[in-house]
C-alpha cells in the first residue's frame, strides 16, 4: 500500500487534514502525519517510509530526499516550490508538484490589504492618500498576478504588467496595459506588486537602477520572495528617495535596520502570510492529495516542477 505523508511544521486546519484524509483513504492509500515538528532529522526520518509528502514550507533537502527510498512524488502545497531541492530529486526519478493557483486571491488580497494599510500610514490618525487613479504595475502576470489586477480595476486604478511568457492580448483582455520591459513597467508604476520566482535569473535582480525609475511616492509591494531584492540597493533607495516605501509579507535580512531608520515607510508581516487564510490553507492541501491521487492512479504529472 502506498503511503502518503504529510509533513508540515505548521500544520494544515483539521478540516484540510480531514478532507486530505479522505481524498487519500479512499483512493486505496494510507496517510500518516508529521505535524508541528521540532527538528529536521524529525522529517529525515518520517519520510523514510513514505511514497508520497506532502509539505508546505518546509524544508526537503537532499538529506530528506536520499532519507525516503520510496519516495516517488513531493507536492508543495502552494505556489513557490524553492523549499524542494529539485536537483536532488530529479536525480532519484522523484516527481516535485506545486499547486498553483489555490492561494491565489488569498496572496492578492493581502496585497491590497498591505497596500492600503501603508497608503493611510498605518491607521494613525494622519492624512494619507487614496488608491484610486493611482498606477499599479504587476511584475509577472501568473495566478495571483491576475487577481491583483481584477482587484486593482475594483479600486478604479491603472493597471500595467510585464511578463515576458504572457500575450499581451491575454493582458488587454484583463483590461490591463501590457509593456514591454521592466523599465517601462517600473518608470510608469506609482505602486509595484511583486510575483516573480526565486531563481538564479531573479535572485538580487531588483535593484537600486529599476528601482529609481519609480515615480514620486513609489511603493514596493513584494509577496514573492526576499531573495529577489537586493537589499543593497533597498537600504540605498530608503536612503535617497524619502518618498519610498517598502511593505511585504516577508521580511528582508535588514528589516531591523529599515524599521529603525524609516519605521513610518515600511511594514512586514511577523511571518510569510500569502497563503494564511482558511480558504487557501484548504484549497492546497486538498489540491496535493488530488494531484498525488492523480499520479499513482495514472500517471498525471500536470504540475511537475522539476521536467
């Protein structure tokens, strides 16, 4: 019987367990649970005898992937996928998921939440500013990138985005003003929302030159991954453009450094809050135990990540 884990340090709601249970149950298989552990070699040791894992962010490295002898599919419950080690799987033959798309409005509307807790600086009692007739640039036009801009036409603003592996004609059908380089997007974008992966081409590749293309009272909105600023050039650009601001659910190595010195222009969630809503929570796990389903009964691998 195949055996399918679920390996989480912060553990899905039980009504998601629950329904991963029974997606998994029922299909012939068996689930066993590793939640809020303490230690890797915790996980290092459950995943010996699993089939399948399911995680969230949590870390499976090659010690994991070498420590499961039989294991043949890792699905990511979510959008980003950096907390696998792909080459590691790939070289045993393991199919990496994600599940893209389920926490899609969750992530988009935390931007705007974000957004227009910054725009009324902070809820304190000043004057702030509206988001209406204000522009909005989407740094990559995936899942939640297209919820961004259906919120942003809700809140009457101009909406442009650049995404090189997206038709501009998909954009306009959107109602949104495709450009055709980061330049562009930046130097026209009083608001930036953030969606890019972490890779070796996005690594440190916001910097301090696209950044000051940005018009007066820029704000960055990152809910992507710290990894794709370079935090050089964030310090640099708090320090010369006293108009700029930076919020994200995910805080930068020298968010202590920022907060002290421009508290009134920055905020950070405590944790990597995207997928932190009740729906979202559900919707992935659910989507992992299908899409495990899916590959042991017939081989779908829709959603590999590691091709």
């Amino acid at each position: 019987m195949k055996t399918v884990l679920i390996a989480t340090d912060k553990p899905f709601a039980k009504v998601a367990v629950d329904g991963i249970r029974e997606i998994v149950e029922n299909a012939g298989f068996e689930l066993k649970l590793l939640e809020k552990y303490t230690t890797h070699s915790e996980l290092v040791e459950a995943a010996k005898s699993a089939h399948a894992l399911i995680i969230r962010s949590d870390n499976v490295d090659r010690e994991v992937i070498e420590a499961g002898s039989n294991l043949e599919i890792i699905v990511r419950a979510g959008a980003g996928y950096d907390n696998i080690d792909l080459a590691a799987a790939t070289e045993k033959n393991i199919v990496a998921m994600n599940t893209p798309g389920q926490n899609s409005n969750a992530v988009a509307e935390l931007v705007f939440g974000m957004m227009v807790y910054v725009s009324r600086s902070g809820f304190n009692g000043t004057s702030g500013t509206e988001l209406r007739g204000k522009s909005l640039g989407i740094h990559a036009y995936g899942n939640v990138g297209k919820y961004v801009a259906k919120i942003g036409k809700g809140f009457g603003m101009d909406i442009y985005a650049f995404d090189p592996f997206v038709k501009a004609e998909e954009m306009e059908k959107d109602g949104v003003i495709p450009v055709n380089n980061v330049d562009d997007l930046y130097s026209k974008s009083q608001f930036i929302s953030l969606h890019i992966p972490a890779t070796a081409q996005t690594k440190n590749s916001i910097g301090f030159e696209i950044l000051s293309k940005m018009p007066k009272g820029a704000t960055l909105v990152n809910t992507a991954r710290k990894e794709v600023i370079d935090e050089e050039a964030l310090l640099k650009m708090f320090k010369e453009r006293p108009d700029f601001k930076y919020i994200s659910d995910i805080a930068p190595g020298c968010s202590e450094e920022i907060k002290t010195n421009y508290e009134n222009r920055c905020f950070f969630t405590p944790k990597k809050m995207g997928a932190q809503t009740s729906e979202a929570n559900i919707n992935a796990g659910l989507a992992a135990a299908k899409q495990i389903v899916n590959f042991f009964k017939t081989g779908d691998k829709t959603y590999q990540v590691n091709k």
